[in-house]
C-alpha cells in the first residue's frame, strides 16, 4: 500500500542508521516490523506463568540433570 506521511527528518536517518536499511522504505518496514514483534512479544509475556499444565522451572531442571547410574563398573 502506498501512502504519504511526514516523518521528522533525524528519525528517519536514525532509522536508517539502526536498521541498517539501504532505503527509507526499507528502514520505515524493518522498524514497523520490530515494532510490531515487540509488541506481541510483550502481550504474550502477561500470560506468562498462567498455564496451570506446563511443568515448573525446577521440574524442568530436575528433568535435564544428568542421569547418575546406580551400577558402577570397575
């Protein structure tokens, strides 16, 4: 979709700068994009701890623990 918007001209050569983008337009969608997973991201995070099913921290370290045999061999 094209439109036409008026960004300051610093933001955008920060934008630029940050993204490493070759154009503005390539600029303007990579910080959209990272915007955008930020904020999924951090929705996702208030459901954090809220699953009554998933195993606890300490079950899952208890869980990768390396197995000690009970019969040694010498």
């Amino acid at each position: 979709m094209k439109t036409t918007i008026d960004i300051p001209e610093n933001e955008l050569t920060d934008a630029i700068r940050f993204t490493g983008a070759r154009t503005r337009q390539e600029a303007v969608l990579t910080a959209l994009a990272d915007f955008n997973r930020r904020r999924r991201m951090a929705e996702l995070a208030r459901y954090a701890g809220t699953c009554p099913d998933l195993m606890t921290v300490d079950e899952l370290r208890a869980q990768r623990r390396p197995q000690v045999s009970s019969t040694a061999s010498d």
